[in-house]
C-alpha cells in the first residue's frame, strides 16, 4: 500500500452519470487484483474524504476507475482534466481469490460491475466466465467489449431498453441448470447481492459465492470505523480491511 501522487492521464464520461479515470502513477506498486480498490482524492479541498473506487483495468503504471457522479466531490472529480495531480491511496483491501476455480459465474449490477471487469481481465486466459449484468436502461449501458471477454455475457435492463428485461439476478438463477461453475462472483447494490444469497439458498445453489461489499469509507485503511459490516456470527467486520470480498455467507445481506 502506497499513497502517491498520481497524473491524471484521461477523465471520460462513459455512459449516462458514469465516468472513467485513468491515473498514470509515478512508481510501481506490485500486483494489483479484481476486487481491490483505491482510495481517490477528488481534487477539491472542500471535499476532503476520498472516494473508494474499485479497480477497473490496470496497464503497467496506467490504472483506471470508474465512478458515479452522485454528490458535490464526485460532480467535481468529473471537470479534472488530464495532467491534474491527484492523491491516490492504494491497493487496497483483499481480492476474488479465483486459485482453483474453473468455471465461473459472474452477476454484477449497475457501478458494481467494475470490480468484476477486473476479475475477467486478470483471468480470462485461464477461466470461463459466465456473465449476468444488470443495467438500468440503455443509457447505462457501459464496457460491453471487457466485458465481452466471458464465455458468456447475458446483459439484462430493467426497462427492457437494452439486452433483456429484467435482472442481473435471475438471469443468472434462470441459466444455471444451463451452465457447470464452481463458483460465483458478485458486485452490486447491497439489495442485489441480499436477493442473490436469498436465491441461492431456495435455489439449493451451493457452489462458493465471493461478493464484493460497496460501503462508504473513511480511511480506507481500518481505522476509522465507517465501513464496518456485521458477520452472520453478530460481529463486525472492515469492509475496506476484511473486505471488501467476503464469502456470501459469512456476511448478512
């Protein structure tokens, strides 16, 4: 974990409200995983909390995220123009530890897809994936081409604009007498991810399911306490140092 000073190398809208950052950072910082993240400064000083951004894509020293545009420090964060200098805390948190997983399901729901576009890319060479993604119309609709990457890409709306009508989450429940996985990855709203544990159990699904947790965050390092999430057992855990990948049942949902 490193916190440097990074150039902004591009900032681009890529559908409606959604924008993707590339940070070219001035050293290297090791391996980076699917399902880690970063912790962003947003360039404005009226805003000191850093943003928690999955990461997306990694090329050597180029590392982009993407982020909605939701309050006064992302609105911000949208004008920063290649060349700024930004603070950048990172990697960190655990990853989607796919070590002996062949076959993989993928179900990710609107901004939490990112973090899974990442888990395809590390390891699309080596792996099936089988994608379920959920937009909310046409005009969310984002990175098709990674995420093209799958052996399969099932792309759901929820007005039917785009793709099928419906959910990330159904789509796949539907197809999986269709497909052989040994495990699941998600990323979604924590109403999504709530519905999938439910599904899985009635389901009698019962491969391993790793679900990336989007909290909001504070130090990004474990010490402050925002981000803390309840186990199944009553106690708490750190989403950004325990997480922000657990196992689905060891977290309520």
């Amino acid at each position: 974990m490193k916190d440097l000073t990074a150039t902004v190398k591009s900032n681009k809208k890529i559908a409606e409200n959604i924008y993707m950052i590339t940070l070219t950072l001035p050293e290297d910082v090791g391996e980076m995983h699917g399902g880690q993240f970063v912790n962003l400064s947003t360039g404005n000083g009226a805003n000191l909390l850093r943003r928690p951004l999955g990461v997306c894509l990694r090329d050597g020293k180029d590392v982009s995220v993407c982020y909605q545009v939701k309050g006064k420090g992302t609105a911000y964060l949208s004008t920063v123009e290649a060349g700024r200098k930004l603070q950048v805390l990172l990697p960190l948190g655990n990853w989607f530890d796919l070590d002996g997983y062949k076959n993989v399901a993928v179900v990710g729901g609107g901004v939490g897809i990112f973090p899974l576009i990442a888990a395809i890319r590390e390891n699309c060479h080596t792996k099936n994936f089988y994608s379920y993604i959920g937009f909310r119309n046409a005009g969310a609709v984002c990175l098709l081409d990674e995420l093209g990457k799958s052996r399969k890409l099932t792309v759901t709306t929820d007005d039917g604009s785009y793709g099928e009508k419906g959910n990330a989450v159904s789509a796949f429940i539907d197809d999986y007498p269709n497909i052989k996985v040994d495990a699941v990855i998600a990323c979604g709203p924590p109403v999504m991810l709530g519905v999938l544990k439910k599904k899985l159990k009635e389901e009698g699904i019962s491969v391993p399911c790793f679900v990336s947790l989007e909290e909001r965050m504070g130090c990004g390092m474990g010490a402050c306490l925002v981000c803390v999430c309840k186990t199944v057992s009553g106690e708490n855990a750190r989403v950004c140092r325990d997480g922000p990948v657990f196992e689905i049942n060891e977290v309520q949902l």
